[in-house]
C-alpha cells in the first residue's frame, strides 16, 4: 500500500483510482467509504472519468453517505462526456427513473442506444424495454426483440432471455413460435427466474412448443410456486388434486391452494373453501371454510357467494359471528417473507 499511497498523493490518478477501489471494496484495507470517496476525487479533480463514474456510483447508491442523485448525476454527465460507456448507461437509468433530473425518457433512449450500440448488455435490454413499452420512442416489438437478444446472446440476462420468450409466445414482433417461446424461457427459468419457469410450466401443461409433460409442468410450477408465485401455487394445487404430473395428494393441494389465496387468488380460495367443507385434505372447518369463500366473494366469484350463503346456513349464531370476525380480519399477505410465515402457522 505504501508505494501507491505516495504515488496517489503525488497526483498519480491511476493510484487514486486504485487506493479508491481498494478501501470502497476492502481489498487489502479495511473499507473506508470516506477514504475511497477522497482518492476518487483527487482523481476526479484531474478529469478522471473512471474516478468521475465511482464517485457517481457511490452518489447514487448511498455509499458512506444518503443517495446525492443530483451529484451523481452530475458526474455521471462528466465521465460520460468523456465516453465511458459504464457513466453514459447510468445516465440513461437516472433519466429513465427521474433521479436526479426530471423524468425524461427521450434521453433515456438517447443514453441506452448510445450504449446498447457499443454492446452493453444492460443497455441492450433497457433499449429492448423502451421500445417494447413505447417510452421516449414509438412503440416497436420488432425492434424490441432484436435489443433483447442481443443482450441474451451477449450475456446470460434472464430478464431479457424471459422478455423474448413472451415475444416469441404472443407472436409480437416476431412470428409466434411456441418452440422458441419456450426455448427462451428455458434459458431464463434455469437460472431461477419465476416468471419463465411458470411460463415453461404452462407451455408443458399444454403441449405447446414441447411435447405435452405434467411431470415437467409440475416441476416448473413447484419452482415458480416455492419463489411465491401466486398463479403457479394455485396450479401447482390443481395438479395434485388431480393426481396429474404427481401423486395425488389433496393434503397438499390444500397447502398450495393456501399459499395462493392467501396472496388473495380468488379460485385459490373457491377451492381451499371447498376442501374446508368436505374435509379433504385438511380437517372439516365451516370457519375456515367461510372465511376462503368470503375472500374470493368479495373480488366477485359468484360460485363463492353461493358456497359461502350455503356454509352460513349450516352454521350456529355463535359460529356465524365468529366466522364473519374472522373473515374480515383477513387482508392478504404483501411480502414473500409474510406468505412463508403465515404458511408455516
């Protein structure tokens, strides 16, 4: 460290940069925000884009101190006009989300094209988004899906591999094709994204683009379902109920079926209610059952307005208050970390 640290204070600013990097990271060093934030503007003083870029990063991101987007985005413009691709994308993102500047997406394409051209994988996929949604720029499917993989060809982006899938899915773009459809999601879903494993899931429950599969649907559902897929829980039920891709087994379609309606999925709890009422798979309950039909009545399913009128019926006064206590105390659960609490009750 000796010999760099006398360099850096000498005015050498690649060992401003590397002292920076060094304590903003801890190699070496105990990291120091503060120490890294200094080298890096001793270099950034000296026009260091490099410098200029870390220094915006840690602006932008709180390191050692509250987000500065202004700052940031000050020296993001610096470096960028200097034409580091790193500053010019990170400009884009400050634009895109408003940080720092107002809201513009026209220049958020600007700085994303700019990038994406130089073949930047993040900027390929967020040019890929802007054209796909019709932000700063006309939409253009066509355009969106040559962004999109080309950032998947370049890196193994699953958001991009997954976004190009739906694509190839929807026919939008590009002539729809279900083999490539599910191609792309493969490639996104083995790398743990949810919504290309419930996607390919649902491709192997219809045969589409693959041979028809159960075993394999369900084994994307169950993936998609554990990461706390709402859509793919309640799937993942139905299969076991029906003994389709794995056993049959009402137990745990009951406990999918939980795990769904309580992130309010409405045919999750029509069908966690019935298995209240007959007793399969879960000890009969007219409480639970009443409470499940309530939640789905109450976003309009009128098989569970009738269910839930036909449990109230077969119920006592106090059973009744009760259930209707019960029912409204419930609210559906809004994290991921909630939902595997309340599952585990």
């Amino acid at each position: 460290m000796g010999d760099r640290a006398k360099k850096a204070l000498d005015g050498d600013a690649s060992a401003q940069i590397s002292l920076g990097e060094s304590y903003r990271l801890g190699l070496g060093v105990k990291q120091d925000y503060a120490e890294a934030r200094r080298f890096y503007k001793l270099a950034a003083a000296q026009g260091a884009p490099q410098a200029q870029f870390a220094l915006a990063e840690m602006n932008r991101f709180g390191e050692g101190a509250a987000p500065d987007y202004a700052e940031a985005v000050r020296l993001y413009k610096l470096a960028a006009a200097e034409g580091l691709p790193e500053a010019q994308f990170g400009l884009g993102v400050m634009y895109d989300n408003g940080q720092g500047v107002a809201r513009d997406y026209k220049e958020a394409v600007r700085w994303y094209k700019l990038t994406a051209e130089k073949g930047m994988a993040d900027a390929e996929y967020n040019l890929g988004l802007m054209y796909a949604e019709g932000k700063g720029i006309g939409q253009d499917f066509a355009e969106a899906a040559r962004w999109y993989r080309s950032a998947a060809d370049h890196r193994s982006l699953p958001e991009a591999q997954y976004n190009l899938g739906v694509l190839y899915d929807h026919g939008q773009g590009v002539r729809q094709d279900f083999q490539q459809a599910a191609q792309w999601y493969r490639l996104a879903a083995d790398q743990g994204h949810m919504e290309a494993q419930f996607n390919l899931a649902a491709l192997y429950m219809n045969g589409q683009g693959v041979a028809q599969d159960y075993r394999e649907s369900a084994r994307w559902y169950k993936l998609a379902a554990e990461q706390g897929q709402a859509e793919a829980q309640y799937n993942l039920g139905v299969l076991y109920a029906g003994g389709q891709g794995v056993s049959r087994d009402n137990g745990e379609a009951a406990r999918w079926y939980r795990r769904a309606a309580e992130q309010g999925h409405m045919d999750a709890g029509f069908n966690l209610g019935a298995l209240y009422v007959n007793g399969v798979g879960v000890t009969k309950d007219l409480v639970e059952a009443y409470r499940w039909f309530t939640m789905a009545a109450n976003q309009g399913d009128q098989d569970s307005v009738k269910a839930k009128e036909w449990v109230a019926a077969r119920m006592s006064p106090e059973e009744l208050r009760r259930s209707k206590a019960f029912a409204a105390a419930w609210s559906p659960c809004k994290s991921k970390v909630e939902c595997d609490a309340r599952a585990g009750r």
